[in-house]
C-alpha cells in the first residue's frame, strides 16, 4: 500500500512536471522548478538548510524551488532517491551508506562506518577529493547526482533501558539503518537491527516491538524520542551525513550556469549548516535532560573495541587501502 502511494505520488509530480508551464524550463525567463524532500522533522537543520537553498535559489529569479520535509512526500528515503533517479525534480538528502546499499558502491560506505570519520571538518574537503569525483562518476551512470555531503549529527543508542556497556545491547530490538553498515553494527555490538523508516519508531517503542533506535540527538529531539525513551548511550558510533542528491535528468536539464550556481548555493549551504548542526548538538542534549532523559558517557574505547574485527574482516568489502586514501586525500 505504501508503494503504492509512493508511487502515485510519484507519477503525481512527473505529470506536473510535463505541464506547459514546467515544459518550458529550457526556456531562458522559465524558472526551473524543484522540490527538496525528507523525512526530518522541519525544525532539524538538515531540514531548515533545505529550506536556505530553496530560498536562495528563488531569490536568484531562476528556480521555483519549494520543500517537503517531515515526510510529507514519503517517509523511506531509499524511495525518494527511487523517484529522483525515475527523472523526477527531487533533492533529497540521502547517506553515503544508503547510497552505497542502494547503488552498489561498496566503497562509499567508508564515509558512515563505525568510528572512521569523526571529525565533521574533514567534509569541508571531500567534494573536491579524487574519490568523491569517482563516486560521483559511478552514480551518474545509475541516474543520480551527488552533490556534497553534509555533517548531520553524531548517532547514538536511545533506548527503554539503560546502556552502559556492549553487553547491555544485547538482543535488544533497536531501529537502525537496514544496510550493510547497519547490520555489521548490529552484528557487533549483538542487538537486533529492525530496518524500519523512520515514521514507524516512535509508535513501534510505544507499542514496546522496538525497544530503541540510534540517532542524531536533533531527529531524537524533533520527533520526541524522549517521550518513549529516557536513556540515551553517548557511543557516537556514526558520523552522519545528509547526501545530497538528484536526478541526473533533471541536472543534467539545466545550462552549464544554472548548474554551478545551483552546485554552488547547495554546498556553501552544507558547510554553513554542518557548523550550525554542530553547535547546536550541546543544546538539543540539555533538552533530553530537561524531559528526563539519562544521558550516560559511555567508554568509547569499549565500543570501538568491539567493532575492530568489522575492519579485520573487512565485512564492508573495502578496496585494499581506501581507508589510507581516503586520508590522505582529505589531508590534500
């Protein structure tokens, strides 16, 4: 049913986009139109840098350029990457281990894995690197565009019963990314990955079919995790990333100007809100406390510790030295 939906909604915005009016983006005084979609609640900053680039592009005179976050088009990004590569004028923020899942590109998932970034500066540099350049190159060849990446929050265990240790993980049915980086992590640290959109969590906690998920603390916050979980593990296992993507069709649509004027608004967008993301994490925790939420600093070496044997199994099936040459290029 949910297909179906998506679907139709979908083909709903393919046939808007071949009205007259839309037809008319080769023309030079047409405005090109453009949806942001995702699934965030419209007060995280993934969402309100969505809303900054569509501001900015329609100030421009160029784009009519609107948004639709919190799920309104669709809760499954995996979907709404699906309808961007079908042709449809979507952006939608994605991640690098989605991305690799979804279009095969294993090596991309080195930008999620457990403990490799953690570091938010290093996106700054990774547009511009070799490697972005050839992920780019190998999306292409599927439909899709990938614009810049964004720093969207440390992931962590909210959960109906206290982490401290591994241990505590243990067969607990907790909501995470259903992908390969997911599921190694789950494998790991031994709970049980329930890889469900993100609209389903809340109700599945209430419900007590999951008993928690991992996060970035604003999504916790803005959907109120804290009404149904009151402990939250600062284990900090996933840099996250919002991987800004769309259809190739439709960038490809655009004159060589529009497109680097649109490249360009869209990653001085990312850099400026992954700085705002970061400083706002310190309030967003104190907001967890204020609603009875344990926050408890767990030992990162522990965990870390505990998914060494991803990379000596190398479970993600990495090329031989990307880690090396992902730094090294970052340092560049």
């Amino acid at each position: 049913m949910k297909k179906l939906i998506l679907y139709s909604v979908g083909a709903l915005l393919l046939c808007c986009m071949m009205l007259p009016s839309c037809s008319k983006k080769n023309d030079s005084e047409a405005k090109i139109p453009v949806t942001f979609a995702g699934t965030e609640a419209a007060t995280t900053g993934q969402s309100r840098m969505m809303q900054s680039v569509a501001d900015k592009l329609n100030a421009t005179g160029r784009f009519n350029a609107t948004v639709q976050v919190a799920g309104a088009l669709s809760g499954d990004t995996d979907a709404l990457v699906t309808q961007a590569k079908l042709g449809i004028s979507l952006v939608v923020p994605s991640d690098p281990g989605r991305l690799a899942s979804q279009f095969n590109i294993p090596d991309m998932n080195i930008l999620m894995a457990p403990y490799i970034l953690t570091d938010p500066a290093a996106l700054k540099k990774l547009p511009d690197t070799p490697l972005f350049k050839e992920w780019q190159a190998e999306l292409e060849k599927q439909g899709i565009v990938y614009i810049t990446n964004m720093y969207n929050g440390f992931r962590s265990f909210y959960t109906t019963t206290p982490v401290k240790h591994v241990s505590d993980l243990s067969g607990l049915r907790i909501r995470g990314f259903g992908n390969a980086i997911g599921n190694n992590l789950a494998k790991y640290f031994g709970f049980a990955n329930i890889g469900i959109s993100w609209g389903e969590v809340f109700p599945g906690i209430q419900q007590k079919t999951l008993d928690g998920c991992e996060i970035q603390v604003a999504t916790a916050d803005g959907s109120r995790i804290y009404e149904v979980t009151k402990n939250l593990a600062l284990t900090k296992h996933y840099m996250l990333q919002s991987a800004f993507v769309c259809s190739s069709a439709f960038y490809n649509s655009m004159s060589p100007e529009d497109r680097e004027l649109f490249t360009k608004i869209m990653r001085e967008a990312a850099a400026e809100y992954g700085e705002i993301i970061q400083n706002e994490e310190t309030g967003y925790y104190d907001h967890m406390k204020q609603n009875g939420v344990t926050i408890t600093e767990v030992d990162l070496n522990e965990f870390q510790k505990a998914i060494d044997p991803l990379y000596t199994n190398n479970d993600l099936g990495f090329t031989a030295g990307l880690k090396e040459r992902l730094f090294k290029e970052l340092a560049e």
